[in-house]
C-alpha cells in the first residue's frame, strides 16, 4: 500500500497529536438499511423499531457491552421472529450493513501513524468484527484493523459503549493523553457532543463527508 502526505485541513484545530477514530462510516462504509430491510425481509417487521444508527433496544446494547455472545444474541433474534429463522440466516441480515473498506482510507491511516498516536473506537460486537476483520483481508491482506493504530478499542471488549464518558477517559488515561491535544472523529452527534464535554477537540462526520474527501487530503 502506498502512502501520499496527508495534512489536516481543520485550521481551526492547533496542537493535534492524537487522533481516536470511529469505525462505520468513518472508516469502513456501513449502511444500517440494509441490515433493517434484511430482517424484515426475513419476516421481522419492527426490526427498524428496535435497532437504528439513533437508538436501540437493550438486546443490542448487551451484544455491544460483550454481555451476551453471539449465541445468546442469535437465540433472542429467533425468540422475537415469528417463523424459523437459521443462525445463517440471522448473522447474514445482521452483517449486512457492513459494506467496504476504502484503500484511499487505509492509505491515510497509515500515513497519520508516521505523525499521530492514533487509536480506534468502535460501539461494535463479536459478529461484526469476525466480519469486518474478513472484509479487511479481502481488502488488502491484513487479518485486522491493529496494523493501522496505536491501540484498538471495540465496546464488546472493554465492556463500555460511546456515548458514555468514561471510555473517552479510558483511552486518555491509559496513554496519558491531553484532551486538547487529542482529536476524535465520528459520525454520531452524541458520541461527538460526549467527547466534547471533555475538552477533545471534535469532528463530526456529516451528510456525504469523508476523511479523505473533507479531512485529510494530499499535499
């Protein structure tokens, strides 16, 4: 993979030295649609009421938290379903909001690793890393995302989920991080405002924004 000089375009932003990332639609392209239209085609059709990129049921945010296992969370699927449903057949509906990986976008992970501390934080589960994991080898043959940064923090595995404070002063505590000098970049406006609250400097990723399009481009 080659690797063009990259800069910050965020003038505003001064004292930069560490950047912490969300994963779906920051990194990996990701369309929550897909996986509503895929449950409901498989006959759930409040699935959009229980799970969304806004909010979601409890079920959920105990598969995220790594409260429950893949098994527990395959089990309760088919408990609300009104039909038989395969595990196949729920762990493809509920992957298949996961799209791809950009190379531009890991290109540019790997140039920010020559002048940043940069880390990962991903409200994400067993299934979908087992996954995404697939779909980065696919990409560019590397089995994971830790290639890419400092340290890794998925939800499922610490046991915390944005927008809660405490795994944004995680991640500064374990790596004695300064708040103003670190920069987090997500797509949610709560995971954002929550970050904010703690003096990190923010992004918020919008509309058809993308790192390498509006953030990070070549010199």
């Amino acid at each position: 993979m080659t690797n063009p000089s990259v800069y910050l375009i965020f003038a505003p932003m001064q004292g930069i030295k560490h950047i912490i990332f969300d994963l779906g639609a920051v990194i990996l392209n990701i369309d929550y649609h897909l996986t509503q239209k895929a449950f409901e085609d498989l006959g759930i059709s409040d699935f959009g009421m229980r799970y969304s990129k806004l909010q979601q049921s409890d079920l959920f945010d105990q598969l995220e938290t790594g409260k429950i296992g893949e098994a527990e969370f395959i089990k309760a699927i088919q408990d609300i379903s009104d039909i038989p449903l395969s595990d196949l057949s729920i762990l493809a509906a509920w992957n298949a909001m996961l799209l791809d990986f950009p190379l531009r976008r890991l290109q540019i992970l790997q140039q920010l690793q020559l002048h940043y501390n940069t880390y990962l934080l991903s409200n994400t589960n067993e299934i979908h890393e087992r996954a995404f994991n697939q779909k980065l080898q696919s990409t560019c043959g590397y089995p994971t995302l830790a290639v890419f940064f400092d340290k890794i923090y998925l939800s499922h595995r610490i046991g915390l989920r944005k927008p809660d404070p405490a795994v944004f002063q995680l991640i500064l505590d374990n790596h004695g991080l300064a708040a103003n000098e670190t920069l987090f970049i997500d797509d949610s406006q709560q995971h954002i405002e929550s970050a904010a609250k703690l003096g990190i400097q923010t992004i918020h990723m919008t509309g058809d924004m993308t790192i390498e399009k509006d953030i990070f481009l070549p010199k």
